[in-house]
C-alpha cells in the first residue's frame, strides 16, 4: 500500500519536482557542516565580493566580509527546522481541539472555539512578535510562537470535517460494533480527513517558514543562530548596491515554498481513495 | 431454548422544544434463540427508534429512554452503564443497517474495518484477527475473500457490501442480531440472497433475529413470529401464518389489503390519512382516525394489547374474538 501511495504521487509531475526540490533543500540542510565546517557567522574573505568574483564564495559575501553560501546552506537548516516543527505542533494541537471540539460538540465546542477565535482574531504576525518580545528571541521561542499562531486554522478545518462526518452511517455502525469514542476518532473519523489534514499542514510549513523570515528579517530572529529570514535582513542594508544579498537567500525561500505547495497538491490527489486504481 | 432478548414496557421520548415526545410507548419484545421476530410498521411507526434504542444507540441528550426491563442474553441492561453497553454493543448483539454503501467507512480496506470489530472485543489480533476476518468473508460467501479483504467499499456491489455489514456484525457471534431493513436498499434478487444468508447465520449460530421491515412478503417468507407497530405502540403479534392469514387489528389487517399480489389486479387498496406526528397523537387509539371499524370508545381511551398463547392484539372492535 505504501509503495504504491509513493507511486501515484510520483506520477504527478507537479508533485514529483516539489519532491526533489525539497530533497535538494533537505540535502544541503544536512550536508552545510561538512561542506562549509566552522561557524557561517565568522568573516572569512572580502569585503561585498559578487557571486563569481572569487572561486572560493560562489553566493559572494556580505557587508561584513561573510560567506553568503555558508550562511544559506547553514540558514536552510534552521529555516526547514523551524518550518516543519513548528507546522507538526501546530497541526498536533490543532487536530486535537478540533477533533475534539467536532465530535462532543454543544458546550465543549463552544468553549474551544471561542478560545480558537481569541487566536484568530489577534493579526498573527502580531501575536508571534509579542510572544518572542515576551519570553526572548530563542529558537523554542519561535517555533512555539509560530505554532501558537498557525494551530487555530488546522482546528477549524478539523472540526468542520467532524461535525459533517459525526452524522455518517459508518460512525453509528462502529458505535453498533461496540467501540469507544477515542477509538472512533482515532480509527475511523481521522482516517477520513488525512488528506486535508496532510494538505494544510505542508502549507503550514510554508507560512512558517514565510513567517520565520519575516520575523528574521524584522530581527527578532535568534541572533546566534543564522536563517534565510536573518540574511535577507542583513542584505536590506544594501539592497540598492548589492541586490545578490536578499536575492540568493529570497530565492532559496521562494523555491521551498513553492516546492511545499507543489507537494501538498500532490499529495491531496494521491491520498484520495477514490482515485486508486482497483 | 434460551431467550436472546427481553424487552418489556419499552418507552422512548424525543426531548424537544416542545417537551418530551413519546416515540416508542410501552413495547414488549421477546427472541428466543433461533427465532426470527419481525417488526412491521408504516415509516414512522417507530421500529427503527425500538431497534436503536434496544441497544442505546440514541443519545441522551437528544431522548430519555426507559424500560421495566431489558436483557439482552442474561444480561439486565435497564440502567446499564455506557462501558457495559459498548461490551454488549458487538459482542452480544450486533446490528444491519439499510444503505450498505454509507455503513462502511470509506477510507479503510473492508478487512481492516472487521479487523477493528474482533479486536474492539479483543476476539484476536494482529495476524490471526486478519485471517479470522477471512474466514468471516467466506462464511458470509464473499467469493475471493483474501484478496477483496484489501478491497475499499467503493470497489464492491451492494450486495457485497451488506455481506461485509453481515460479517462485521456476526464477527463475535452474537446472540442476536437487529437488522433494520437489511434489504431495501439492494435489488430483488440480491434482497433473497441476503436474507437466506441471514438465515443460515441464524442457523449455524443460534442467533436471535429482529426483522426490520415493511415488506410483508420478507415477513410471510423469513420470519417466525410479527409485530406489527402503528404510532410507537405494538398493535398487534403472532405466529406469521395468523397474522397474515387472520389479522385481528384493522391496522395488519389494512396493511396486507395494500399488498400487491399477482391474484388482484386493479387499484391496490390503501389506509387513508398519515401516521400522526409524534406531537399531534390523537387521546385514544393512534388509529381511530383513518380506522374504519372504530367505535366511540377508541377515540377516547387506548386499548390495551392483550390475548392468549403469544397472540396478541390491542384494539376494542378486532377483526376476530382474540
């Protein structure tokens, strides 16, 4: 069954070049110690060297005389760190209150929606700014305030699927076979609604890291750490003169994400059952 | 031989807007085991709200449901907890639905939903829970039934898919079995099929069977015994030879008037009027109304069913002397 999940979602050229961009990206994401060892952040050579101009810094280097290729391969590591965990707590916590929410319905939804709704109604960007002003600009900080700000759309979706697949024939006859409730969401309603659930949360990586970025950017990011967002961010100073700086590293954001969305598409096509081939 | 089911004094209400709404009034209902009972009745006359709430499946907050007694096996579930009823739910009863195609969950392979039914009651697992759902297959004679068991419901006819329904609710031999329409979603032929297959069932295990229908000739051919229900009441019950043959209630016996048979060929006869809502239920007998036997006592009080030998009748001017 798996390898042929695998199969119909390589078949989908879209989904296969989203695929292989991330991999690229996860490759360099993993490879960036051994291929650039040492700290990104050390200076190592001149002073704004364009991409080319030494053979020695392909991507250049900054204002600060650092490798840009060091800090983009570093960069890929916590940009897609950030991404994929927070968008996992975020869809984890998210399926849960909305699963929950969805099923028991009346009072419990009640209470859990208007607390979505708190989180919704605050812009949040915003509430991801105050949370980091908050508790300090670490990593944890900022993959939980991404999470805090990315969970209440995956709540809703999942709740909205519950109410409409509670009242299906298929829930009272499991009910009839005797099952418990938490076996019933578990084994028969989640099953239902991978294939949104898989959709949202791989988008969910991509405003995370979109999100990382720009909270990167703005310098909220950690300072110890180096990210797609935090070069850009240094590059603005001289965008006018050296527009390689944010164009490498917005280039690199541009092609995850767009690589993510490709691979949600593809994925959402390749979950439906009723596509298999029989 | 044991008796599978006892239901006495049977009530369910709808809680509503409008306060409690009698669904199912004081209905007894007793299987024994190998026996088919039928439960007859125009849509709305609430033998699907009996059927469901035998084994509790009406929630709470939606209907208050209450009895003098129910057993199902030796087990007294009038104030069962929800734990206790989901070990019988399965176990000791199991339950047919009409549409086949929405009972079985959409995305899981038909084996793995039989899988998740041995293993709810702990029956087996893993690798032999698979090859029990095999030999559940077979026994319900689903040709090629190691392959189709990684087949999903959208693959498989309608009659295949009841088949499945059938081996879900028959995985942990039950005592009993509700099948509420069980039949009128498929196609005639398949419709005898499905129900000689209850049958045998019923045979090899010496299960219990509660009939759901409205289809008097799958009443004449499969049932043992018949209740016919009219506004939530049991109205009349017997033998299926008598009743059919002698109804005593002008209810059954209106019901079998608008049978069609190959004998009468013309305009079928018919019961004028509708069931009465649940919130507009006549002070007297349900049936006055659209009854044309009705003497002035029915519409002012409810006749009690009563008779002898498991004939039994509720009505103040029947067809016959009970």
């Amino acid at each position: 069954m798996t390898n042929s999940f695998f199969y119909r979602l390589a078949c989908r050229p879209a989904a296969l070049l989203g695929m292989l961009v991330l991999l690229a990206m996860a490759l360099g994401a993993i490879l960036a110690p051994w291929l650039y060892p040492g700290d990104p952040m050390s200076m190592v050579g001149g002073v704004l060297l364009r991409p080319g101009e030494d053979p020695t810094f392909p991507f250049g280097t900054d204002q600060m005389g650092r490798d840009l290729a060091a800090e983009v391969f570093h960069g890929a590591r916590i940009t897609l760190l950030v991404g994929i965990v927070s968008a996992f707590a975020a869809t984890g916590f998210g399926v849960l209150v909305g699963a929950i929410a969805g099923f028991y319905g009346d009072m419990v939804d009640g209470v859990l929606m208007r607390l979505t709704e708190l989180f919704q109604t605050i812009p949040g960007f915003l509430l991801a700014i105050v949370f980091i002003v908050i508790l300090g600009s670490s990593i944890g900080v900022i993959v939980f305030s991404i999470a805090a700000i990315s969970w209440p759309a995956i709540a809703r979706m999942v709740r909205a699927e519950f109410l409409s697949l509670k009242s299906r024939d298929f829930v009272q006859s499991s009910r009839v076979i005797g099952m418990s409730d938490a076996r019933i969401i578990l084994t028969q309603m989640l099953p239902n609604c991978m294939a949104p659930i898989v959709v949202t949360s791989s988008i969910t990586v991509a405003t995370a890291i979109l999100t990382e970025a720009g909270l990167s950017f703005l310098g909220l990011g950690d300072p110890n750490l180096v990210s797609w967002g935090s070069v850009i961010g240094v590059g603005r100073e001289s965008l006018r003169t050296s527009a390689y700086l944010t164009l490498i590293p917005g280039l690199a954001i541009l092609l995850t994400v767009l690589a993510i969305n490709l691979l949600g598409e593809g994925l959402n096509d390749a979950m439906n059952t009723r596509l298999r081939v029989a | 031989m044991s008796v599978v089911l006892q239901v006495e004094g049977l009530c369910t209400s709808f809680k509503t807007r409008r306060g409690l709404l009698p669904a199912v009034h004081n209905v007894d209902l007793r299987i024994e085991a190998g026996e088919t009972l039928a439960l007859v009745g125009e849509s709305g006359s609430g033998k699907s709200v009996t059927a469901l709430s035998i084994l509790r499946l009406i929630s709470p907050d939606h209907a208050q449901i209450k009895a003098r007694s129910l057993r199902i096996g030796d087990e007294e579930l009038c104030s069962a907890t929800p734990p206790m009823m989901r070990a019988v739910r399965g176990k000791k009863a199991g339950m047919i639905f009409q549409d086949p195609a929405t009972s079985l969950n959409p995305v899981l392979s038909i084996g793995r939903q039989i899988v998740e039914a041995l293993e709810v009651h702990a029956v087996a697992r893993g690798k032999a829970a698979w090859d029990h759902a095999q030999a559940l297959l077979e026994r319900v004679r689903v040709p090629d039934a190691g392959r189709r068991l990684h087949d999903f419901p959208h693959q498989l006819s309608g009659g295949m898919n009841q088949r499945v329904m059938i081996a879900l609710a028959i995985a942990c031999s039950p005592r009993l079995l509700i099948a509420d329409e069980p039949t009128t979603a498929l196609d005639v032929t398949i419709q005898a099929q499905i129900l000689r297959l209850i049958r045998e069932l019923q045979d090899e295990i010496g299960m219990g069977v509660l009939l759901i229908t409205h289809d008097l000739a799958v009443v004449a051919r499969n049932a043992d015994r018949v209740a016919v229900m009219y506004a939530g009441r049991k109205v009349e019950e017997g033998h299926v030879a008598d009743v059919l043959r002698t109804p005593l209630h002008p209810y059954t016996a209106g019901l079998l008037a608008a049978t069609p048979d190959e004998r009468s060929n013309g305009r079928l006869a018919e019961i004028p009027g509708l069931v009465p809502g649940l919130a507009e239920m006549p002070p007297g007998c349900p049936f006055a109304p659209r009854c044309t036997r009705a003497l002035d006592v029915c519409s002012g009080a409810m006749p009690t069913i009563s008779g002898s030998s498991g004939r039994l009748a509720a009505c103040f001017n029947p067809i016959a002397p009970c």
